[in-house]
C-alpha cells in the first residue's frame, strides 16, 4: 500500500499528563512519530492549569490526535500511553464515570480514527512525552510548547525553540472554522509573528553593533 501524501505509513502518538497535587498544577504533553523510522514528527505540550492527573492525561491523548489530524492523517495510529486508566477507558474495556472526563472522553473518540491502538506502556517507556509535560508545567500558563519538527529550519538563523502563543481569536476570521482549525490558524499566525520579532532584534543587534566600530 503507498503512503499518503505525507509520507507516513504508520506512526505512534506518546502522551502523557500530570499533576502537582492532584488537583493541581496540571500540564500535558504529546508528540507524534513515524512508527517505521522513529522520527518525530511534530510534539505539543502546555501548562493547563489546575487539573487532577487523568483530566491531564485526556488532554495529551487530545493534543496527541490532533497532531496525528494535522501531520498525518490517514496513516495507521497507534497511542502509546502510561495510563492504564485512559488506555482502557478509550479501549472500551472500562467505564468512564467521572463527569469531567466524559467529554474529554467524547473529544478524543471523535479524533481518533477508526483502527486506532491503544496501548499501556510502563513510565519510562514514555519518557519523551513526560519531559515535554514538565517543560510545560515548569513555564507559564497558556503556552503551547511544539510544533512541527523540521529536518532544517527555513531561516538558518532561527535556532530559538519554538514557543506558540495562542492569541484571541481574530474577529475577521471565518465564525465556521472548527476547533482544529482555529489552533492551526493561531498557531500558524504565531510563528509569523515570533519570526518577524526575532529578525527585527537581530537586525537592530546588528546595526547597533556596526555603529559601535
């Protein structure tokens, strides 16, 4: 069977949540890899606020199948995922009885494509996603640490991380776009502007410096 258009066969999607306290200080992370070769693919992780640890779980198995829609669609998914709650729950071996889960729940069934595996693995066997959710937990709220990772960057002088703000919404934006969308577009419009920042820094850097000569 060919690829799809993005080159992926099968690839894996590793989340992982967590909370300091329980409810508490909650943060999420997730990243999407080529199942045959182990590249990464694209990663997210962000700081939620205060969460109890499955809230935060749900929501890096969400961030996790929104990444799979956006880079690899169409591709044979499995979710990896330390949580033998969220695992079997989203199996359907489990029942989910906490009503602040169930529409987490409900998200995250509409995203995954049909097919989809999901398996328990011990903590240390989802290590990538637990670093990028205490990166988050560590920085400020509503930041969206991630994106897609590049082979090369398109400006050779861009080696800063990648840091998406998620902006209010632009009023001119069209009201029909769904939730994924929405964070593609902000996303996209975050990046612009973070790259337009960093060139006008280092170019008053460098005049600043000629001037000093």
């Amino acid at each position: 069977m060919a690829a799809p258009d993005h080159g992926h066969r099968s690839v894996v999607v590793e989340a992982d949540g967590g909370s300091r306290g329980n409810p508490g200080n909650a943060a999420y992370g997730a990243v999407l890899k080529d199942a045959d070769t182990g590249e990464v693919i694209a990663e997210r992780a962000e700081r939620i606020g205060v969460a109890t640890n499955n809230v935060a779980e749900y929501r890096g198995l969400i961030a996790g199948l929104e990444l799979y829609a956006e880079h690899a669609d169409g591709a044979d998914l499995e979710v990896r995922m330390d949580s033998k709650l969220v695992v079997e729950q989203m199996s359907g071996n489990w029942r989910i009885k906490h009503p602040a889960m169930k529409p987490l729940a409900m998200q995250a069934n509409r995203l995954a494509p049909f097919g989809t595996v999901f398996t328990w693995v011990p903590r240390e066997q989802n290590k990538h996603a637990d670093r990028l959710a205490n990166e988050a937990l560590d920085g400020p709220e509503g930041v969206v640490i991630g994106g897609p990772v590049a082979s090369a960057p398109e400006d050779p002088e861009a080696d800063d991380p990648l840091v998406e703000v998620l902006e209010a919404e632009d009023p001119a934006a069209p009201t029909a776009r769904t939730a994924l969308s929405r964070r593609a577009y902000r996303a996209t419009a975050a990046r612009a502007a973070t790259a337009a920042a960093r060139g006008r820094i280092r170019r008053s850097r460098r005049r600043s410096q000629r001037s000093c000569r």
